[in-house]
C-alpha cells in the first residue's frame, strides 16, 4: 500500500496490473453495457462525500471506487450507440500511451522544457498542414480543446485588424464578427472573453440546410460599414454542432478577402473529415482560412484535452500572444530551440498532448482514420435513408457529415414535447443515446457519429429502441 | 499489432504491460540520469521527421522511440535535482491513474456528462475550500493552468466591475488593474487576452523583500482615479514565480476592501503551501480573495494539466462565463444535475482532471503533502544556510517559501555573464538543474524546491556541481 508519493517500482508494476485489468474489462464489456446508469447527486454524494482525507487509503480500496463507482455511474462515450453532442469515443493506443505521458511529465512550455515533445508537437502540426492543405509557412499549435482553439484564432484575429490591442486594450472601437445562425457558442463567448462582446458577434441568416447565406453576410457587413461599425472578421462553420451543415467555405473566403475580413474556420467538429473521400469536395479549400480549429479529441478519436489550431500567418499569433518575462528568459538558444509554445496561445504550462495525437496517427494510419471516419458518415447516411423509408420517423436537416436530425412522427399532440420527452427517457433506457437541437423551432432529435466501433445494424438498433420508448409513451 | 482502431483486450493487456514496464523502469533509473541529455532540433528531427503516415506501425517500434527519444531527448522534471522554474514531479498513482481516466474518456462539461466526474471534481474544489479557508458558497472548477486560472479570475473581476462588458464589450472605459513587478506575466497576458490591454496593468513597486508594497499601490489607485481611470482589481501574488515572495495578503485585502477593487491572488506557485506549517501564518487570510488561483500540478505534485480557481461568489463567474447554446440545453434534470462547469470557465470540453487530484489525495492523504511541502521549503532554507556559510556564493533574495535566488561571486569581472553562462553549462551538464531571474539588476541563479524526491543531500550536491562548473569556466 502506498502511504507516500515516491512509490517503489515494485508497487508501481502491482497498481499498474491492477488498473490495466480494470482498464481491459472496461473494453470487453463496454458494448454489452447500458451507455448510461441513471442516478443522482444525492446518490453519489452520499457515497463519496468526506472532508479533505488526511491520511492515506490502499490502492485497491481506491481502485474498487473507481470501478464501482466512477466507471458505473458515467456516460461511456466509446459505447457504440453513444450518439450525444460531438463526443469522441477514446482509443487504447492512447489509454496506455497515456500512462507514459504522465510517468515522463513533460511540460510543454517550449522547446528547452523538452525538446523531444516540443519537435513531436511541431511534427503533428505539419501533419495537419499537409493533410488540410495549409501553407508549410503557417503555425499551429495544440490547445485543451475547441473552445480554446477558437478562442485563439478570433484573439489572432484581433490583433491582426486591430494592432494596438494587446497594449492598449479595446477602446472606442467597436468591431464586428459575422458566423451563421448556427455557429458554435464558443464563438460569442470567445468574443466576450476578448472584450469584444457578444452584441457585436453578427448573426447571419442560413439557407434552407442550414448553411450561411453568403448575402446575408455581405448584407451585414455592409450595413455595419455604413454604421461605422469595425466589421473584422467572418468564421464559418466546417460542420455546425448542431445539424453538421458545412458552410460554404470557397464563397466565404473569397468574400472575406475582398472584404479585408480574417476568415476563421471552426473546424472543431467537422474539420479533420477532410482526409474522407465524402468530405473532400466541400472542404478542398479549407486551406485558404486565416485560422482554423480542429479537434482532434472529436474525430481523430483522442481522448477529451486535444484541440488544435493553426494560423496562416505566425506572426499574427504572435501579435496576440507573445509577452516576456525575464525568468522564462531563453539562454544560450538560438532559433529552433528557442521555440517557445507561449508565443501562439493563451497558456503558459501545456500537457504533452501530441503523444495521443503522434502515437494514434502512428499505430494506426491516416488511412484508417480515413476509413473509420467514412464509415461514420455512411452511418448517418444510413439511419437517413431508414428514416425516410419509414412511415414513423422524419429528417429534419440534411446529413452533410455524421450528424443526423430526425424525429418521431407518429404522435397527435405536440411533437416537440413528445420529442423531448421520448429523447429524455431513451437517454435513461440505457441502450441507445441521442441529445437535441432546434430545427426551424422543431425539437429535433439529434445524433452524431463518432466511434470507429458504431455500425449500421447500431443504427437500425436506435430506431427500434426509439420506437419501444415510443410505444410506452404514447 | 494493433492495424485497427479498436485494439482487441488481450492485445490492451499486452501493449499495457509493456508499457507499465517501461514506466517502472523510468521511475527506477530515473534518480540515476541526467536531468537532461543536451540535444538539437535537427538532431530530433533527423530521427522522427516523416509526412503523415499512411499506414500503421507496430506498438513495440513506438514504444522503441517512446524509449529511445522521446524518454532521452526530455528534461526530466522529477529528477531530485531538477530545480527549473516551478515545475512538478508528477507521481505514480496518477501515472497508474491516467490510464483509467483515458479508457473512461469522460468529458466532464457538466454533470450530465459525466455523474461521478462531476461530482468528484465538486468534491475536490470542497476540499480547496475547507484547507484554504474559503466559504461553503464559493465554487470553482479545474482549468488548465495557471494561466488559464488568472484569466478565469480577472473575467470573473471583469464583469463584476463592467457588468454589460460581456454583451457590450469593452467600450469607452480604461479599466485599471494592479500587481507587483513581480506579479507574472499570465497577469498581463490575461488583461491583453480579455480586451483591458497591457498597458492598464499598473506595475506597483516592491520592498526589499520583493513583497508589494502596499502604500505604493494605494499611490497608484489614487493617482489613476485623479485621471479618470477605472481601477477594478488588484492581483496578489501568493509565492511569486521569480523569488517565491508573498505578497501582504492581509493588508491588500483590507485595501481591495476599502476601495471596492476585486481581490484576486495568484496562488499558482504557491497557494497550495497554506497547508504547510511554514507558510501556515502568511496565508491565514488567503480565503479572503474574491478569486484565488492554484496550480495542483505545481506544489500538489500532479502532473501538468491541472490548474484551479475558486471564486468567493459563484453568480461572479457566471456573469463571466455563462452562455448558453440549445443543443446544451439541459433536459428534464433540475438543480445539482443541471449543474454545467462551462458556465464558471473559459472551456467547454475539460478533461477529468479531478481525477488525478482525487486519486493522489486519497492515496497519500492530506498530512503527507503538508509534509512533503514543509520539506521543501526545508530543503530551500538550508540551500539558503549553506550559502550564507560559505566564501563563494551569496543569496539574492529572501527565502519565503521553496525558491532560491543566489550566485556565484568568487570571480573578477562581470558577475551577471558570469553566473548566466554557468546556469548554462551546469544545464547542459545534466547533474543539477537551475533556471534563472534578475534580482535588483542582478542576473540570479533561480532554483524551486518543488519534488518530494529531493533531499539535503541534493542541495549540498547542488553547490558541488555549481563549484566543479565554476572552476572549469573561471
């Protein structure tokens, strides 16, 4: 039993067999479980709640509360008919990379705080500039995620159009940025954190899939230009979160150069299905954007704490994020090794997270990850075209990627509280599990698919479950 | 090997046990090896540059260069004599634990998503609050780091002060915040970052211990409120990161008080060692903070990732951060399972940090760590008597908690290069590690006691391998 932190080798491999066992089983029994135990606070409350422990307690014991209680008592995101929000389902290659990670705790700082992780991350920021077809001049680096990912690219943004920002703050100037009605909600909370306020983030009108309506924007900003207001950037959605609806990333571009606006793609969902055959076409300019999010913890698959962002321009990260301080001061480096991860981000310490990214791109492939996400998009297509082969179901948007929105039909009453309620009580089933979004003020069902181990009979499942709880509501 | 996405168990047993292997062996060996083994960028790049791969490689050639350079070509921040910046060992069970927080994959942005996580995590900020002296209803939540931290803060101090700068943005007003010189830079990065600007962080003086000076900034708020600036928020440090000084706390507080400027302090160094005898009495008043920072991965030993802030009253950071989106629409749950961490911080997805801070408290308890810490700071204060018994160093700056700031001084001529190229090569030399900062214009040889691994022993060791550099380079 460990009572102290530098435990012995002996004792490491015994909490470590231990744990890999649990972490086995969770594999082997991941299908066969519901993806979701209801329970509530007052129940989990009463079983963990303690004053801050004072002193230590074995292993084991904490291993049977993780199993018992943690492992139980959680939404298993890497269940094959987990459908909820845009949720990754994690790998094993990264579940036991990530013991290493941990072991080595490399703080990725910059260069000199651990060149080997420090050129791993640089290396995984080339992948994606190859395989999204960024210029090789551009940089990039990873973040806890897509809000933060956004949230560097619009900082970027800023300063690029607005170059007194960082000293002098934002004063008097009042700019405007333009996404779609259906745009993340990180973007007008990116644009709060930067000062620039949400009444300034522009909602553009979509067309009938949901897509930007590229004169809506052009009517905005104009308007906004003759206000004397400071319009400075656009962002596009390369899969909305709520329907995946991809918008139109050429016109868009070409709108946001001849307009002097920053072209921000929010790439967090969609971004990475560029390298599958059914997403090249809408994304093959991808590239042209300023700054670009992805989320590799959504479709590469990486356990949640990957997001990433690339810049076109360097320096413009720079702009936004380089700040001194003496003892960070580089000595005795020069170029390459005085490379410094602070310089193009919000944070100062970052975890290792290009292990994951490095180590899943390594052991399986891109071509893979292309399969696997080609895959999924012919899921959603698939429940798609069982929905409207159905005389009880109905889409509601278009399938552009892996995200589908349908609902059931077969009801006399209100179809949105039926929906509501019918989504509720098929979450607490167990079997399957879907969220919801607003389509043209219809409660939509929602699913995304996400999970290299989600197959078309998956798919046929969730509409039977869908129709059982159904046939109990009704 | 593993060609596939989803790795069959026997084979997640195999790659496990092969990986636990190498971990042990690290753990093992790691008191033995260089702190760093000096390398380049092309020497790196020579070995592991290559376009995105196509198809998979084997798990044992990935671990082979997990070992072979990623394992090498790292600075190993838990080497006992590892005194660089402030920066953690890490430890065993939360290498153990990462496992089983990676299978698990748990994306704790709500409760909803994650039950046990979730709770876990507002169980972990219960016990911040009980050993720091924060009241019941304040709230919290892990970030990133301690930058994100001090950004989260200065939102919450933002919004409080500038209620509609959220929806307005920052329009008109020249907000005026105040740290000392020695207040880190995640200080004015977090003001440029939200739209204040760099140059409303006012700089107030320090004294000879290089603690605020209280009456300087008093001069400062006065002086800017004569102007017509709009003092909202002064910023305490807590240990600050060059010399590990503490600010007055008690006083700031009464002056935050009396002029109705939101108190934040950065504790992300230090904050953690109020459960620590020593620091016991200068962070009696630390739960007086409108927002306090803390960094678990620094002086709770975590692994990097995992940094922390409380707020006194939860609706500040909600005026901050909350936003709101439909497909997060939280249905048929009320009160504690409607809780969403997103509306108290800057992230939507979030790792299950909690778990780590969970699983290390539990394991050694809370009087392991106080000990740990007092060690520490043991270890800097007889670092500090050997100096100050000895012909050939002297000490810079106070020894307030785990940090030290001294230098060479048997050498004529210019001390500053002197003492800067010898950090240097004692760095390269890979026995003992120091990082650097400017004391009173002098260039300081800067160590932080932050590793439960290090002893008296490693300090005396320290001075030997200064003096072996020392008389190579005079």
């Amino acid at each position: 039993m460990p009572d102290n932190l530098a435990v012995p080798a002996e004792q490491i491999r015994e909490m470590g067999r231990a744990a890999l066992d649990l972490v086995a089983k969770y594999y082997e029994t991941l299908g066969g479980r519901p993806v979701l135990q209801p329970t509530t606070s007052d129940a989990l409350r009463a079983v963990i709640d303690e004053p801050a422990p004072a002193g230590p307690t074995p292993f084991p014991e904490l291993l049977g509360t993780l199993r018992d209680v943690v492992d139980r008592y959680s939404r298993h995101n890497a269940h094959p008919r987990f459908f909820g929000y845009v949720s990754s389902p994690g790998n094993p290659v990264n579940t036991v990379g990530s013991m290493i990670a941990a072991a080595l705790n490399i703080n990725v700082t910059c260069w000199r705080s651990g060149p080997a992780a420090a050129e791993i991350e640089l290396l995984t920021i080339r992948w994606f500039k190859e395989l999204l077809g960024f210029p090789e001049s551009a940089a990039g680096l990873l973040v806890s995620g897509g809000s933060m990912a956004n949230f560097a690219g619009l900082a970027a943004a800023r300063s690029a159009k607005f170059p007194n920002v960082v000293r002098e703050g934002l004063r008097g100037a009042t700019p405007r940025l333009y996404t779609s009605s259906e745009g993340h909600f990180s973007i007008r909370k990116a644009a709060a954190m930067l000062g620039i306020g949400t009444e300034n983030v522009r909602t553009v009108r979509v067309d009938d899939n949901l897509r930007m309506d590229v004169a809506d924007l052009a009517r905005l900003v104009a308007e906004d230009r003759a206000a004397g207001h400071l319009p400075f950037c656009v962002v596009a959605s390369a899969g909305t979160a709520g329907t995946g609806a991809i918008d139109p990333i050429g016109p868009i571009a070409d709108f946001a150069r001849s307009h002097d606006l920053w072209f921000h793609i929010d790439g967090a969902y969609g971004g990475i299905a560029a390298i599958a055959p059914s997403a090249r076409e809408p994304f093959a300019r991808l590239g042209e954007a300023d700054s670009l999010s992805l989320d590799p913890h959504k479709w590469l698959y990486l356990p949640v704490g990957c997001g990433c962002i690339l810049y076109r321009d360097p320096a413009t990260a720079r702009a936004a994020f380089s700040e001194n301080a003496d003892y960070t001061r580089v000595v005795g480096l020069e170029n390459d090794e005085a490379f410094a991860f602070w310089d193009y981000g919000p944070e100062l310490s970052r975890p290792f997270r290009a292990l994951d990214l490095w180590l899943l791109l390594k052991s399986v492939g891109v071509t893979a990850i292309s399969e696997a996400i080609e895959e999924n998009i012919a899921c959603a297509r698939y429940l798609s075209d069982l929905v409207n082969a159905s005389d009880d179901f109905e889409m509601l948007a278009p399938v552009d990627l892996s995200i589908f929105c349908f609902r059931y039909k077969n009801f006399d009453g209100d179809l949105n509280a039926f929906n509501e309620r019918l989504m509720f009580t098929l979450q607490q089933s167990g079997s399957s599990y879907l969220s919801n979004t607003t389509v043209a003020g219809k409660f939509a069902l929602r699913g995304c698919v996400l999970n290299y181990r989600t197959t078309r009979k998956d798919m046929e499942r969730l509409l039977d479950d869908l129709r059982s709880v159904a046939a109990l509501l009704r």
